[in-house]
C-alpha cells in the first residue's frame, strides 16, 4: 500500500488549501478513509473520515465548517479542502486507509501546512 500526500504549504490565517492523497496497493473504494495530523511536539490527531461511497463524513469540532473531506474512487485520490485556515491547524497532515472499523497502519510520507497569523 502506498500512500502519497501533496497539497500543503505556506499560508497566511483565513486563506485555503487543497491537500491531495493519491493511493495504489489497495481497492481503495472499499475503504473507509481518514485525514490525520501531527503538529509540532503534539500527538497524532484525528481530524476527519469518509466512509465508503461517500455516504457520510464526520469532523473533529475544531475543523466542522471550515473542512471539507472528500474522495474520487475512481482515481484513487482522497481530498481535504481547508478553508478559513488558523495558525492552529499547523501540522503534517497524513491520510489513512480504515479497514473492518479499525485505522490500518498504512502512512505516507504526509504533506506540511503551515499557517501564519
């Protein structure tokens, strides 16, 4: 399984980014899909996950309205679009696959976001 996140970068507070998980090795429309993130000297957080067919998504309360969790099963790919970004959200992000109700232990190599105030 690999994993590949692109999309972050340098931003300033209330602007937007559109983080990208491009996925192989795996039937990737039968997997539940989350957005992780680390940010610095922090644990692992949850932020948000969409299920199979895209049926539904749920959000960590920090993120409800701002973020937005999406999937292409056709291509493989996993979205996050973050808007009205604050310096909190500062982190690497991770995508990762859930399978029969629990996280996998697949990773890449995640994608940095940087917010500025």
């Amino acid at each position: 399984v690999y994993l590949v996140e692109s999309g972050g970068g340098l931003v300033q507070a209330g602007g937007s980014l559109r983080l990208s998980c491009a996925a192989s090795g795996l039937t990737f429309s039968k997997y539940h899909m989350g957005w992780f993130r680390q940010a610095p000297g922090k644990g692992l957080e949850w932020v948000c996950d969409i299920d199979v067919g895209s049926v539904s998504s749920t959000y960590e309360d920090s993120v409800k309205g701002r973020f937005t969790i999406s999937r292409d099963d056709a291509k493989n790919m996993l979205y996050l679009q973050m808007n009205s970004l604050k310096p909190e959200d500062t982190a690497v992000y991770y995508c990762r696959p859930k399978n029969g109700g629990v996280w996998t232990d697949y990773w890449g190599q995640g994608t940095q976001v940087t917010v500025t105030s």
